[in-house]
C-alpha cells in the first residue's frame, strides 16, 4: 500500500523535530554553569591616620653631661697627703678616694668626748641629788645645759674628723682629679669629679618660636611619646638613639632668648660616648602654632567634594577591604597636606590617597604595591 505524498511530507517533519529534540535535550545535559566574574578589586594607595595634625621634623644642635656628677671637695681645710684614684678610673659608691692629715682633728675629737665624759656623769649627779632633795632645779638646769652643749661639741668634732676623708657617695668614673698628692687645701675646694655615665643627658637651647608650640598640658612622658625624639653624635651622624624629656626651662636665657631643655638617653653599648661631646637632637613638632592636636593630616588629593559641597575621604575597613565615605572638616593647608576633622575618625583608620574619584561604597581595594 503507498503512502499519500503529503502523509510522507508529514512524516519527515515529525521525524526531524524528533532528532532536534534529542539534539537539544543532550546539549542541555551537557551544558555547565559559568561561575559569576569575579569581583573587581581596585589596587589604591593609603595611608594611616595619625593623630596630631600636621607636623615638620627640627634638629637643634647640643651637648652630652653625665646623668649624675658630682664636684667632689673636703668639708675642712687641711692638708691631703693621699688620694687613692687616677683620671677614668671606675668607683663604687662609698670607696675611699682621697685623705687629709687628720691628727689634728683626732685630738680636737678626743677632747671633746673627754669634756662629753664629764658633763655626762656631772648631769647624773646633779639629777640625782635634785631627786633626793639635796640640790636645786638650778643646779639640775645648769648641768644639764652644759651636757647639751659637750655633746654638740662632741658632735661637730667627730663630723670634721670624719670630713678628713672623701667618700664616693655614688659609683661612677673619676672624670677628673684637681689637685696633687700632699698639698694645703682649702674647705669646699673641689678636689676631683665624680660622674655616673651609666646613662646620659643632652641639654639643647630651645628657640621660643618653637617652645611655644609645645602643649603644657601634656606630661614629659606623653611629650616624648608624641615627639619620637632621637640623639645622634656629631662624630657619628649616621646612628640614632631614642631619647626622652626629663626637663624643660621655664624661663628664657636673657641674651639668646632661648629655653634650655634636657634629655635622657641610654649611654650605647658599642659606643665610647662621653660628656663633653656634641650632639644633634632630632624631634617632631607641630607645624605651626593653630595646628590642632585633635587634627589628622592628609595629602590633599586624598579630599573629594560631594554635591552639596562637604569636604569626603574614603575609609578602608580593615575586616574585607571594602571603603566607605566619611564627611570631614577641612583645616589648614601646608603644602601637598590638609588638617582634617571628624568626631568618626580615630588614629589608624586607613585612608585612600589615590584614584579616590574612581571609588564607589562598598568597593573592594587593596593596597597598591609597586
């Protein structure tokens, strides 16, 4: 039996919507899912936020002095017939360094514990009469004034015979000795010096132009801590050592109108650093006198412009790296830098100095290395 023209014309079609079914049912089953593009993430600089507004770094030239020194000297004139130290030589605290002729002073003292002898048994008599009623309270009174009066005496001689020798009151090194072997000295005539270099100070004129700019409020402490203060050696201006404040003058030399200040520093291990020599202190300050301490200071550039004209930056959270906008408060401008503020704003925040018009909230970025 043959089939009509137009039943194998129909046939044909089904046939082929057939095949391209299964074509595409196995085209489909074959097929996998494209993972999403991943996010973009902009390469930016930045900067951390550090407190204080903007600041400059001055050196001030100075002079290194023995933490402690002391100009030793006899308390009585005499003659010194020993001194038992040399120039550099190292001294512990309560050493024999020098001494005088003292037998002059050894009688002056033997006699007056001999009239201390009799004035002490003269008082004991006479409280003892006066107690059993055989003498008056003058008597009593009298003895016993003349007992005060031996034992001053006493006292004061056995002082001046002890003065007879020097005694280091710290440990140091003997930085210089003043006098020769058996020689007439004088009282208080300096003999030799004494200085304790474990550690060292620096002292330096402080101009009042930038004395002015130093916060009062502020203890030594936190003025070293906010001022990152350094000490290098004239001879050797390549090293640095840390430093702090441990005094400031409050008043002004007459003839160069400057402020003595003083610093401390740890006397190096590698390093024959010694009183005398000269120094350079090196120390951050305010960058002038309406710098604000609540201030932080940016590069200008980092400062975009909303629309109704509010100073922005970019902050960068540390957690994803993602930035947000914070509206600021502009401040002076000196040079490439602007003070800003915010109540928002802490130091170390991490800010975006570059390609900041090309950001939007929520933006990954990383820092840009190069």
């Amino acid at each position: 039996m043959m089939m009509k023209p137009n039943s194998l014309i129909h046939s044909y079609l089904r046939l082929l919507a057939g095949a391209a079914a299964i074509t595409l049912l196995f085209s489909a089953c074959g097929k996998q899912e494209e993972p999403p593009a991943p996010e973009a993430v902009r390469p930016v600089k930045m900067i951390t936020l550090k407190a204080g507004g903007l600041t400059r770094e001055i050196s001030l030239p100075g002079q290194v002095f023995p933490a402690r020194q002391a100009n030793m000297a006899f308390e009585v004139p005499g003659t010194m017939t020993d001194i038992y130290v040399t120039e550099g030589q190292e001294v512990s605290a309560g050493q024999l360094l020098a001494r005088l002729d003292a037998r002059d002073y050894k009688s002056a003292l033997e006699a007056a514990k001999a009239q201390l002898d009799i004035a002490i048994i003269e008082e004991q008599r006479a409280r003892s009469l006066f107690e059993s009623q055989a003498t008056s309270k003058q008597r009593l009174d009298t003895a016993a004034s003349n007992l005060r009066i031996a034992q001053a005496t006493y006292d004061r001689a056995e002082k001046a015979f002890l003065d007879t020798s020097l005694i280091a009151p710290i440990d140091g090194v003997i930085a210089r000795v003043m006098v020769d072997d058996i020689v007439n000295v004088q009282a208080k005539q300096d003999i030799l010096i004494l200085q304790d270099n474990s550690s060292l100070k620096v002292t330096v004129d402080v101009p009042e132009t930038l004395n002015i700019l130093s916060d009062r409020n502020l203890t030594y402490e936190e003025r070293t801590e906010k001022s990152n203060i350094r000490v290098s050696m004239t001879a050797l201006p390549e090293r640095s050592f840390p430093a702090r404040i441990i005094e400031v003058s409050m008043t002004a030399d007459p003839l160069t109108r400057t402020y003595r200040g003083t610093v401390a520093m740890e006397r190096p291990e590698d390093l024959n650093v010694l009183p005398g020599m000269t120094a350079t202190v090196t120390a951050t300050v305010p960058e002038n006198a309406t710098t604000r301490p609540d201030a932080f200071h940016v590069p200008a550039q980092a400062i975009i412009s909303d629309d109704e004209g509010n100073g922005i930056i970019w902050v960068v959270s540390p957690e994803d790296m993602t930035v947000r906008q914070q509206i600021i408060t502009k401040g002076t401008i000196v040079g490439d830098s602007m003070e800003i503020f915010s109540p928002e704003l802490s130091e170390g925040d991490l800010v975006v100095t570059s390609g900041v018009s090309q950001l939007a909230p929520g933006q990954k970025v990383r820092k840009f290395e190069k």
